[in-house]
C-alpha cells in the first residue's frame, strides 16, 4: 500500500500520473503498464492522458529487444508534448485520449 502512494506521489514529478508508467520485470516474463491503473472514474469519458500507457509500450519494446521502435516511439511521444498542440486535461488541453494517440500514431510514420 505505501509503496502504491509513494509512487503515486513520485508520478507527479514527472508531470502527473498521465507521464507515469512501471515494469515488472522477471526472469523470464514482464508486465508493462500506466502506474495509474485502468483509472475507472473516467471510464468511456476519452479524457485521460495516454502518455504512460505508450511510455509502457516502450519500456516493453526495449524489453523485446527492439530498441529501434522504442526509440522512434519515445521520440513521437516527445514531439507531440514538445509541440504542445495536442493536450489532454491535464496539460491544459482539451484534446481526447484518442486525439493525443493519433498524433503519437501520426508521428511515427
């Protein structure tokens, strides 16, 4: 339990929970996900913020070995936050957690 709020707490370093994602990673099998979990209360509301979900996409992708895709991901996610144009809630935007993707999505072709 106390490991569960010190890393939400730690989450908001890094711009809030919508930035943080974890690993668990074990001899043979790892498990990627957002540190905020499925966050239900905004549940069919396209609001949240995809970044840790994609940011655990690359921590898995660096753990298959395919460091070229995880590169080019981090990158996308990147130029998307840099430009600014495209924000979820959180940020300051009002851009769906669909829209933020797609942008992501649009940046890596």
């Amino acid at each position: 339990m106390f490991g569960d709020i010190v890393s939400d707490l730690c989450a908001q370093l890094v711009g809030g929970l919508g930035f943080a994602n974890s690993g668990n990673i074990g001899d043979d099998y790892a498990v990627f996900e957002p540190t905020h979990g499925s966050a239900p209360k905004y549940a069919g509301q396209y609001k949240v913020n995809p970044t840790a979900t994609l940011l655990a996409v690359k921590l898995m992708l660096e753990w298959l070995k395919e460091s070229e895709l995880a590169k080019k991901l981090e990158l996308a996610i990147a130029s998307v936050i840099k430009d600014g144009k495209v924000k979820t809630y959180d940020m300051g935007g009002i851009a769906t957690t669909l829209e933020v993707a797609e942008e992501v999505a649009g940046k890596l072709r």
